[in-house]
C-alpha cells in the first residue's frame, strides 16, 4: 500500500475481530463515560466553529433526538478513546495498533508521546473538510458501531497525488486554503472534474480503512450514527514523508504534534539497543528499516550544523560561535514562538524576552524579536553526541549488509547537502547581519535597506532587498540564500522591470 500509495479497505473487519457490540457502542459510552468533557472535540460542521461546554452525555442526548429537533450539525472529533476499547483493540490488531513494534512513536519516553488514538462520533451530514493526516503518518479507521443502514463515503486521492489535490483544492473558491488548512470540503459533483484519481469508499460497520501518507481525503456521514475508532501510525518507511511535511506545517505556522524529529533520533536509538541486546533478527526488512532512519537522521543533523566557511554578508570575520545548553528536565518539549515547531534540539532563545524561543528556520527567514543581534543559540546535546548514534548506527548496517551477503558499504542516500546550504548556517548568517547594521540601497525601489534584508547578484553585485524579489518578481529571499547555485539578478537576467532598466531596455 506505500508503495502504490493506494488506500485499502478491509470489510468485515470487526466481525473478523470479534468485537463485542456490547461494549463498542453508544450505550457503553454513555453509561461509562458521560461526564467527559469534549474540549474542543465537538465541531459545528456548518458554522464552522466548536462548541464548548457540552460533556459526552449531553452529546449522545442530543444525537438521539428526532432528526426534526436537532438544529444543528454536531460531529465529535478528536474524543480521546476509552482505554477498554484501546485494550481490546491492541490485543486483536496487533503491529497494525498504535503504539506497536513498529510504530515509531513507541520509541519517544511515555511522557513525549503524542496522543494519536481518537474516537469519532458522526451523525448524518456531519463531514470532515478535505485534509491530509498529520504529519504525513499512516492512517488507520475502523467503524465499531453505526445505525441500521448509516454509512460514511470517503474520498480519497493516492498519496503520489499530493501536490496535484493540494493545488486542486487551493483553486477552489477562496483560492487560499490548502489541505493543511483543514477547512473546506468539495461537493462530490466537483471532485469529478479533479485531474487525479478519486477513490470512493463507502464505510459500513465494521469496515477498517488504511490510508497512505500524504492521501488527501474528506470524509461524510450519511442516514445515521456512526463510531469510528482512528489512530495513526508512523513507520520507518514513511519517516521521510513526515519529515518532508514539516516544511509545510512551518510555512503555515501549524503545530506539529509528533515530533517527528525526535522520533526520528529515538527510533534510531532504539534500534541499535535492541541489536546490541540481540533482540533483532538480520532480515531485509530490518536493513531497509535502518537506511531509512539514517537517511533522516543525517538530514536533522545537517540542518543544525553551522558551516563557518559558508559565505558571510561582511568582511570582517564572523564572530565565534557558542553553544549553551538548556537546563530542561524533560528535553524535546520546546516549541518555536513563532511558528510553533517542536524543537529537536538547537534553536535561538533571547536571554531578554522571558521564555521566547526561536526554531532554526524562522530566524533564517528573518523572524524574531525586538533583540534580534542578542541571540543565543542554545541546545539539548552537543552535535558529537547525534553524530556517535549515527555512526554506530551506520556500523550497524554494515555488519548487517555483510551477513546478508550484501557489499560491505553504506547506502547512497540523497540527502539535502548535496543540493543547499544547512538552515542552521542561514540562521546563524542572518543573526550575524543583524549586529552589523549596515545600510544598502536596493536596485528595484532605491530604498537604503538593513544589510539583513539584502541579496547580492553573484555576477554585478547589485542589490535587490527581499520585500522587491517577493512582490515583482515572486521569488524569496530565503530560497535565494539556501541554495548552493550562484545568484542572477533580475538586470542581469533583463528581467528588471525598475523604472530605469525599463528605460535602458526601450520599454
């Protein structure tokens, strides 16, 4: 299913299981939890808004009145599940449960867990917007319980499909909202004309739907009440499409919730104890497991390293640098001011502002604080620390290749090195330019702007400040620096659409 990236519906599921509908349903939720407070789990689906207040009881009241009565469209969402349900469930589902063997988030301490097991409770017409699963994990939603005849209808694209939904929904109405907005869902009647597969599955009690990373899909209730169990889980073959997502959730200033970065470092951990424990087998799958964490591992690592001899805005030379250490009891709980990231490890904190911590990448944009030339860049762990898992992780996968009859070499990864600059260096650059506070004027709109809001043309050294590249020309600032690739300018490009190169040019 990863591979086609297609999703899969197992029907019967529950029956197969032998699930007791004496406990999974509505009844025993209302005897045994009535009093749960649904914060922020009870959505009004068309005033597009929660209702706060209500307890479970209320809830299940309300959804047995007669459909005349009920003057609004109430759907619960994100209602943690009852741990007899999470119980049961774990013994029958097995490694396809959350929190097995091999979801990686049974790697993070209990205590950095995210809580990814959820009921939901559907009446008809309530609906879930067009979105795609957190952190491009592995969707997984089994329908425990509904009404005679009740039914929920998914639509669904292949994870490969992603960039072509994403832009498919964006041009719809607003034109601004994207999948990660989780805000509008298309009328069926529309997604026929979508430039990608639809899959239509219609859910029935005791269905089971998969769904692949990075599947877009909305989802509606139909002719009743509906309970569905989901959870989601993330595995090493689907590590990289997580991590790949987090550069969306930042633009988007979206909490991540998984942490996917310290899974990541933990998972690899965690596999190099069992193998010195013995407690692995050398198979093929584990060798592929392996070249997948380190692959983003490597990434994580790259991304946090300052290379000193990257190109710097002045002549003098830059200031050293120094690394502090947080005081956290629990490490990996921070998150960023700004764009609300977890933070794995490093990231810029201004000993002014109280408590005011700035993730890698929104400094390298230019973010941050009235005290921006007195940032400090601060950590959990030194880099030699990451960098000796990695490396035994790599002698790992050698010893394993070589009983495997493979070559005893390391895999060929395509990592971000071999295409840019690291985010820590563009971080560490931008910090530097604001404690120079030198003034260039701008090319486009002759403005004499600060030295950190300025690109240099790597053939004529003109200037473009990044508000002008953005507005005349849609190109950022940021993009520009990270690459390796030298910079063209727009005049030497004659592209340059200023009043003078316009004059120049006879236009």
């Amino acid at each position: 299913m990863i591979e086609s990236t297609e999703p899969i519906v197992v029907t019967g599921a529950s029956k197969a299981l032998g699930l007791d509908k004496g406990v999974f349903g509505l009844d025993f939720l209302m005897k045994n939890y009535e009093g749960l407070e649904l914060r922020k789990c009870l959505r009004d689906v068309d005033n597009f808004e929660d209702i706060e207040g209500w307890n479970l009881g209320q809830f299940c009241d309300y959804l047995l009145l007669p459909e005349k009565e009920k003057k609004r469209v109430l759907y619960g969402k994100d209602i943690p599940c009852p741990s007899e349900w999470s119980k049961i469930l774990k013994d029958k589902l097995g490694y396809l449960f959350c929190n097995s063997e091999d979801d990686l988030v049974n790697c993070l301490p209990e205590s950095l867990q995210p809580l990814t097991l959820m009921i939901y409770i559907g009446s008809c017409q309530s609906r879930t917007p067009g979105h795609r699963d957190l952190c491009g994990s592995l969707a997984n939603n089994l329908m425990v319980y509904s009404d005679e005849g009740a039914s929920a209808y998914w639509f669904c694209a292949k994870g490969s499909d992603k960039n072509m939904a994403d832009q498919f929904w964006r041009e719809q109405e607003s034109g601004r909202e994207t999948l990660d907005h989780d805000n509008q869902f298309l009328p069926p009647s529309r997604l026929v004309s979508a430039p990608f597969d639809v899959f239509v599955i219609k859910q029935t009690s005791g269905d089971f739907v998969i769904l692949p990373p990075n599947s877009a899909h909305q989802v509606i209730n139909l002719d009743g009440k509906n309970i569905k169990v989901a959870w989601n889980r993330i595995m090493p073959s689907t590590l990289w499409s997580s991590y790949e997502v987090l550069e969306n959730y930042h633009s988007l200033c979206k909490p991540e919730i998984y942490r996917i970065k310290t899974i990541a470092f933990y998972a690899l951990k965690n596999r190099i104890q069992l193998w010195k424990d013995k407690k692995l087998n050398t198979t093929e799958k584990w060798r592929k497991d392996l070249t997948h964490l380190l692959r983003v591992n490597k990434s994580i690592l790259f991304d946090e390293c300052i290379d000193e001899n990257s190109s710097f805005p002045s002549p003098n030379p830059p200031p050293p640098i120094k690394y502090k250490f947080f005081k956290d009891k629990t490490p990996h709980t921070r998150t960023c001011n700004f764009c609300y990231a977890d933070i794995f490890n490093r990231c810029y904190r201004c000993p002014v502002c109280d408590d005011c911590d700035i993730c890698l990448s929104c400094v390298a944009e230019g973010r941050g604080c009235e005290h921006n030339e007195k940032l400090e860049i601060m950590q959990h762990m030194g880099e030699e620390e990451i960098k000796s898992v990695i490396k035994m992780a790599e002698e790992i996968y050698l010893d394993v290749s070589e009983q495997l009859n493979y070559k005893r070499e390391l895999p060929q990864l395509e990592l971000p090195q071999d295409k840019r600059r690291s985010i820590a260096t563009l971080a560490w650059n931008m910090v530097s330019k604001h404690k120079l506070k030198e003034l260039f004027q701008c090319h486009q709109c002759r403005l004499r702007r600060d030295v950190k809001y300025l690109v240099t043309c790597s053939k004529c050294s003109t200037k473009y400040c990044g508000f002008c590249l953005w507005n005349r020309y849609f190109v950022k600032q940021f993009d520009i620096e990270l690459t390796l690739e030298q910079f063209a300018c727009p005049k030497c490009h004659k592209s340059c659409n200023c009043p003078s190169c316009l004059r120049e040019r006879n236009i």
